[in-house]
C-alpha cells in the first residue's frame, strides 16, 4: 500500500507549530504551478499551451545554439569524450549507467575518468577533483557518488571542456555526466538515455514539454539507450546509512517504509521499492535538494525506517540515523546492447573530440 503524500502533507503533524510566512506561502505556489506544468509535460500540449510566447522563446535560441555548434565546432579534445546525457527533463537512468561504462570500460583494458558540471555545488574555484574527503555539497551528488562506488577519477567544473582538460594523463576515455547541450565541450560519441515509461513526453520543447531539444536531435547521436527495455535499473541491496552494512532485498517487506527522495524521477525509487515488497510513504523533495536534519522532522514520534536512493544518501551521510537506508541499484544490459556499448567505447577511445 503507498501513501502518497509529499514532503508537505508528509510533515503536516508539525504544520500548526511552523508560522507560514508570505515568502513560504509564494514558493508554495511556484512549485504547486511547477508541479502542474510537470504533470502536463506527459499530456496533451494544449494543457500547457499557456506556455507558448516562452516557447517562441526558448525554441530559436535552441536551435541557433545547435547551428553555431555545427558551423563552429569547439577545438578537439586531448582524450575522447563520450557524452552521456539526454534531450528531456528529468531523471532517466544516467548515473546508473555511467558506473556501467566504467565497469565495461575496465574490462575492455581502457582507463576512464568522469566529468561533470556538478550541479548544488558550493565551491568556487575549478576545476575541482572528487576525494573521498569531499562532501556532496562540495562536489556535486552525482559527481560524489559516482566517485564513491567506482574510484576513477571525477573532474568537476561548470565548464565542462576544462574539466576534460583536467583529467589524468593516463586517461583512456571521458565519460561526460550529462552535458549533451553544453556545446563549449568537444565530443567523440554521443549516448543518449531515455525514460522507457515516460520517453519524449507530448513532444514539445520546454516550457509546453519536457524537451531540452527536439526529437529530430536523436538521429544525430551515436546510440539511444532506454531505460527499461534496452537496460534495467536493478535493485542490488539494502546499505545502511550510517554503518554501510548491507542486508538482503526483502528485509523491509511487508514492513511501512518513509521513502526519501531528491530525484528527477522518484516513480521509479518508489517502485523498485514495492517492488521488494515494502509498503511506502513517498516523501519526496526537489532534484538535487540539499538535504538538511531538518527535512527529517517528519519521522519524529514515528517507527518507520527511513529509505533513501543512493544519490541522496551521499547528502545526508554526515547526520544519518541508525535506521536510515539507502537502496543501491545497478545498470543491467541487455545482451546485445552490452555488446553494442563495448563496441561503441572501443570506437570512441580510438578517436578524439
């Protein structure tokens, strides 16, 4: 059974304790609207077609920013870059699948490194390399993370083509977090992902949709990946959150669960977590937000276990509670698109940017 409640009516035993402010009241509305918009994405367009003089916007700068890219490509990269990124909104699967490449990258004898922008960063000189001493606010969730469970090399800094400029030496091929229309940064390969559920939305460039650019966009790259059919994100284990022990798939079934989340898609987290048999109550937060303790007061007077994604647990590891947890997953290929992408890493170690 899944409550479905938010981070808001999540915490509404403790409402009548906090004054709600006018500035409190405004950002209410701005992510209710925001919420809305989001909704519509997966509708019909004209649910969103309010939305049209900023798309006359947001359309031509797109397209003027991808044919001053073609006319004026950037200046090739030492080491070959192979961005993986998207051409949505949201979470579709992509850290998950860049630990894969590394994974297959290793196997194939290539040294890969990984940059990123490193998005909720606070630091302010770069390029900065991720350490293990770093803490996510630092460095960025997905930069961290990514770090934490492989140990290549991780490059952040706004400006990607730095980052690539920054890497070891020895480095064979750049795997590039996202980055797909940071145009600044010299690619060798190109690797989309897409949601399998929820894919190219109504089809329009954002605001009306969820498109950063159009769907003609995909011809151009190198492979398109969904998730869901060409790749599962798998749930492998259970991790507490402050002793890092790991307990099997099914140890909260049957059992209620606080479902954290800070994630593009949550849907999916939720899923994977009914999926093992967990009773949820989705709590659920912006992408990339900045966990604090106190966005935990809802679990006080409460019994259930806290649950977490992984992504979210390298944000709140420094005040983690003995009955917190994060779900650990993995990228699971098909087989012949496992044959695909080593041949497509291969290839691109082989060219430059």
């Amino acid at each position: 059974m899944t409550d479905t409640r938010d981070r808001n009516s999540a915490d509404a035993s403790c409402s009548e304790a906090r004054p709600v402010t006018a500035d409190s009241r405004r950002k209410g509305l701005l992510s209710a609207l925001g919420a809305v918009i989001e909704r519509n994405w997966y509708r019909s367009a004209l649910a969103n077609i309010w939305l049209l003089p900023l798309w006359l916007i947001v359309a031509p700068v797109v397209y003027l920013k991808r044919l001053k890219f073609r006319l004026q490509p950037p200046k090739p990269a030492s080491v070959p870059v192979l961005v993986v990124g998207n051409i949505t909104v949201g979470g579709t699967g992509k850290t998950p699948l860049i630990l894969l490449l590394i994974e297959r990258a290793r196997v194939l004898g290539l040294k890969p490194a990984v940059i990123s922008r490193g998005y909720g960063s606070r630091n302010e000189q770069w390029p900065l390399t991720v350490t293990s001493a770093l803490q996510a606010d630092e460095c960025g969730d997905e930069p961290k993370l990514i770090h934490a469970r492989s140990g290549v090399p991780v490059v952040v800094d706004p400006q990607r083509a730095r980052a690539a400029a920054a890497v070891p030496a020895h480095t064979d091929i750049i795997f590039s977090d996202d980055g797909l229309q940071h145009y600044a940064l010299a690619r060798a390969a190109e690797l989309v992902v897409m949601d399998g559920q929820r894919r190219l939305g109504n089809g329009w460039l954002l605001p009306v949709g969820p498109l950063r650019e159009p769907a003609s966009r995909l011809k151009s790259v190198d492979m398109v990946l969904e998730n869901g059919s060409s790749f599962r994100v798998e749930p492998i284990a259970l991790v507490n959150a402050l002793s890092g022990e790991s307990r099997p798939l099914d140890y909260f079934a049957g059992t209620a669960v606080w479902a954290v989340s800070g994630i593009g898609n949550p849907q999916r987290f939720y899923a994977s977590l009914a999926q093992i048999g967990a009773e949820t109550k989705p709590v659920s937060f912006p992408d990339h937000h900045d966990f604090s303790p106190a966005d935990f007061d809802f679990t006080q007077g409460s019994s259930y276990p806290v649950v977490m994604t992984e992504k979210d647990w390298v944000k709140c590891r420094a005040f983690a509670q003995p009955d917190w947890w994060y779900l650990q997953v993995d990228a699971v290929p098909q087989p012949d698109i496992q044959d695909r992408l080593d041949a497509l890493l291969l290839a691109t170690a082989q060219r430059k940017g």
